[in-house]
C-alpha cells in the first residue's frame, strides 16, 4: 500500500524540522509517519533548497514538460508531412 503523497514545500519543511535545535530526525520521521531512508532521500534531493526556489524548480519543471510536448507535436507534424509528400511523388 503506497503511503501519502506529501508536496516539495511540506518535505522542505520536515527537513528544517530536523535542524531546529533540540530535534532528532529519528523524532521528526515519527511525527510525520515517514522512514529515515525517506528522510534521507529527501535531505539528499532537496538539501539547502529555500521554500521558494523549490516553487521556481516545480514551474520550471512544468514548463519543460510543456515545451518537450510542443517539440514533440512538431517533429510528428513534420514526419506526417513528409509522408504525405511521399506518397505523392
């Protein structure tokens, strides 16, 4: 059974949890229902990461996968026409 999908600015903030003096990752993951392994993965991906950058990161993100799709639709645009253009010589 998968676990509970949690967003980049809620496990940025697990992970400035741990820093915060006086508390344990081993705490913070217990709080949070999460493992250590998943605590570290996230320590390793997000690191030092602010709040905001991880903002600019997802609409970064986003607007790659939106220009590979346009890309995309324009090489299979161009495949179509160089087949109908075969197809009539």
């Amino acid at each position: 059974m998968k676990g509970q999908r949690y967003t980049t600015e809620q496990k940025i903030r697990m992970l400035r949890e741990a820093e915060q003096v006086g508390r344990t990752i081993v705490s913070v993951c217990q709080e949070h229902g999460i493992s250590e392994q998943t605590f570290h993965r996230w320590k390793r991906k997000f690191g030092m990461m602010e709040l905001d950058q991880a903002k600019q990161l997802r609409e970064l993100q986003k607007e790659n996968a939106r220009l590979k799709r346009m890309l995309a639709d324009e090489m299979l645009g161009k495949e179509l026409l160089k087949e109908a253009l075969e197809k009539k010589l």
